[in-house]
C-alpha cells in the first residue's frame, strides 16, 4: 500500500509541476511601422531599418510574475507583414524578403524570411521564423528589425507596411 502512495505522490508533484510550468510561458507582441520608398529599384537587394523598439521588457515579465535574471528562452513565434498604405495593395512587388534583428552589443540575427513572394500575395504577408533563442535581444531595452527585400515591380508611391511579431516567453516564476 505504501508503495502505491509512493507512486501516487510522485504523479501528483510532477503533475503540479507541469501546471505551474504552464503558469510560466507568455506571449509578447510588439508592432512596428517602416516605409518602402516609390524610388526603390527592380532586382537590387536594398535593406529598409525600422526605429528602434522599445521592449519594455522589465514591466512585461513583472505583469507575468518574473525576472529578466527567470527568463529560459524567448522564440519568435510568428512575424507578418501588413500593407496600410497605400489602401488595398498587395505585396505581390516582393520577390524575396529577410527580416534581421539587432540589439545593443549584440550580433544581428536572421529571424524571419519568405525567399520567394508569390505573385497572389494579398495585403498581409506571413513570414518563416527561426527557431533561435532570442532572450539576450528582448531582454535589451530596445532593438531595431532590418528588412533586407529584393522586389520585381517599380513602386508608384510609398509603401506604409506594419511589422506585426509575437515572441513565446519560457520563465520561471520568481525561482520556482
């Protein structure tokens, strides 16, 4: 009998951990706006730089219950793309596009890309992500996003596009 207890209170402690695992895992969405410019040419790689970010990292993981010191691993999990301007284009002037990450002494890293637009794009474009672990980089103040795009068709006007990302926080809640 005592070992069935055993058992019994070995499942219950490993239950309860995986639910306060779950307590521990958040999102953070960020929104961003940059500009293509009409004079941008056809087939030339050129790179568009959004303003720096601020992360508001420290207040994030405080709503959440932990500590930039807690933080396990920060994924991006999803970064779309959103025409504002002009109304009702698409993206199908993409032929390729990257999307690189850099913070404060740190490295610039590829986090997002889709390599070849299709001709159908619409006006929201949904990218590859990496799976890189990008704690050092949200953890910073602010960061900065790099769009390295090559484009098949001369752009009559400006594009307004919004950068849409949602990264996936794995924590430990204050050391547990």
């Amino acid at each position: 009998m005592k070992k069935y207890l055993m058992i019994f209170a070995v499942i219950a402690r490993f239950s309860a951990c995986d639910k306060l695992d779950e307590l521990t895992k958040f999102e953070m969405d960020y929104k961003q706006r940059v500009v293509i410019p009409s004079t941008t040419g056809i087939d030339l790689p050129f790179d568009i730089y959004s303003p720096e970010k601020e992360t508001n990292a420290t207040s994030e993981f405080a709503v959440n219950d932990t500590r930039k010191d807690l933080i396990e691993e920060i994924i991006l999990r999803h970064l779309s793309l959103n025409i504002i301007s002009p109304e009702g284009e698409d993206f199908s002037f993409l032929e390729s596009i990257t999307v690189y990450m850099s913070a404060e002494d740190l490295p610039e890293i590829r986090i997002a890309w889709n390599e070849e637009v299709s001709e159908t794009a619409g006006g929201l474009l949904e990218l590859e992500t990496s799976v890189e672990d990008l704690k050092e980089y949200i953890k910073k103040d602010s960061y900065s996003l790099r769009l390295k795009t090559v484009m098949d068709e001369f752009l009559s006007s400006d594009y307004e596009i919004e950068i849409v990302s949602v990264f996936f926080v794995d924590a430990k809640i204050l050391g547990l």
